[in-house]
C-alpha cells in the first residue's frame, strides 16, 4: 500500500512539474485548458487539441525541460 501511495506521489509531482513549465510557455499557455497530462505505467500521455502542429511539437521540448527524460506519448489532435 505505501509503495503504491509513494509511486502515485511521484506522478502527481511529475505532472505539477510539467504543468508548471507548460504554464510559463508563453505559446502553450492559452493552450492548456484542451490539454490533459496523465502517467500511464512509466510513460506521459498528452491527450486533448492544440490548434496547430508547431505548438503540438512544442510540448515535448517543454516537458524535457521540466526533467522528464521517460518517453512522452503525444496523442494530441490538431483542431
């Protein structure tokens, strides 16, 4: 049960941490609201739209920045 409760933890740090450097892109940030971020396993899941390619691209370089080195799913839709 505390392994579970430190794991969920960590990914709810993770995810404060990308969102944090999500927020301070000043592209990405009129964008966030049609962006969901969850942890599936190890990996990061980018769901939601982004009205184009350029800042659907964007988002990986920013949460490299936010010290996510694990792969990041991008399953962003452009809308």
């Amino acid at each position: 049960m505390a392994l579970t409760e430190t794991i969920q933890q960590q990914n709810q740090h993770t995810i404060e941490r990308i969102d944090t450097v999500l927020q301070a892109n000043p592209d990405l940030l009129d964008h966030l609201d049609d962006l969901e971020i969850s942890m599936e396993g190890s990996r990061i899941v980018l769901r939601g739209h982004m009205p184009t390619v350029a800042l659907k691209q964007a988002l990986v370089p920013a949460i490299r920045q936010a010290g996510v080195l694990g792969q990041v799913c991008n399953c962003v839709e452009i809308a």
